[in-house]
C-alpha cells in the first residue's frame, strides 16, 4: 500500500513540474498555424513565412486554465490576412492534446 501511495505522489508531482507553460503553448500554436497556412500567399509571400509576426498576437489572446497537474489553453486570434484562428488544447506532460480541429476561416 505505501508503494503505491509513494507510486502515485511521485507522478503527481512529475505531472505538476511537467505542465506546459504559455510561452510553450504559444510556439506549439504558431507551428500549427505554419502548417495550416502553407498554401496560403499574400502579396507573393508565402502566408506561413508571416506566421512568426504573430506571436505578441497568440500570447495576448491565449487563455490558460492551470489545474496544477495539467492547463486547458483556448485561442482566439484575427490572422488579419486569412481571418480567425480558433484552438483549444490540454497541456499535459510537456505535450499539447488539441481538443477538436484547429479552425482558420
């Protein structure tokens, strides 16, 4: 019983330092943004090279709800060239799990 109690402290506590912060979750939501536009021109650029000016964008429109072992992240943000970008993830353990399709119209 004690090793598993001291089992489940110690991946409670590997779960609480591994919770992505925002800055994490604004770089992984500019790589999917890359991706999505990539066939996207505008004005002869490709649309995914103008991703990156975003990033003050993504971080002033995230919205982060740490529930200390794992955050919920939803985005909400005017491409200005190709419209709204909508995505909703869970931070867990490093990683990002997208909650539905990211949205772009």
């Amino acid at each position: 019983m004690q090793k598993l109690l001291a089992g489940f402290i110690l991946l409670l506590s590997a779960m609480i330092q591994t919770n992505p912060d925002k800055d994490e979750f604004v770089f992984f939501v500019q790589d999917i943004l890359i991706e999505e536009s990539k066939n996207y021109m505008f004005m002869d650029i490709p649309y995914h090279l103008l991703a990156p000016l975003l990033v003050k964008e993504i971080t002033v429109h995230t919205q982060k709800r740490n529930w200390v072992v794992f955050s919920l992240y939803k985005l909400e943000v005017n491409t200005y060239l190709k419209g709204v970008f909508r995505v909703k993830a869970l931070g867990v353990a490093n990683n990002f799990i997208l909650l539905g399709k990211p949205e772009l119209y």
